[in-house]
C-alpha cells in the first residue's frame, strides 16, 4: 500500500461539513460550517486539507485563472455565506 501511495500520492480537500458530534450541521450557515471545518482541521497535515475559500472576487478570479492555465482547474463551488 506505501509503494502504490508513493506511486500515485493522493489528497483529500473538504469543503464543508455536514455532520459534528452526532448532529446535524446542515441547516446552519455555511460561514458557521466553514469555521468549524477550519477549527477541525487545524491540527491535520496534508495530505487532508480544506479547500481554500475566499470572499475577494479578484482574488477568485486569480485562482481561476492561474489554475486554468496550468490545466488544473476542477470547478468551482459557490456559496452564499449565510446558505
């Protein structure tokens, strides 16, 4: 398994969550979500790491456009902050 991950690493990037401490999360605002998934993950290393966000739309549209180029753009998720 350490030969195939050295091989083909892989890393996981979240965006939101959904469910913490046994209760449903989903029906809060994604700003309150976002803070507790930047809490939860504070202290995990990569390979695991939240997506980066930003309310800045030049700064998006640089991360876009830089990703873009490089061939490695994926998508793009957008969410109203109080959603």
């Amino acid at each position: 398994m350490r030969e195939l991950a050295a091989l083909l690493p892989a890393s996981y990037a979240v965006f939101d969550v959904l469910a913490y401490d046994g209760q449903d999360v989903r029906g809060h605002p994604y700003i309150e979500r976002r803070d507790l998934l930047l809490d939860l993950l504070h202290d995990v290393p990569p390979p695991i790491q939240a997506v980066p966000a930003t309310d800045d739309p030049e700064v998006a549209q640089l991360w876009y456009d830089t990703l873009r180029d490089q061939g490695k753009d994926r998508g793009r998720l957008v969410a109203r902050v109080r959603s």
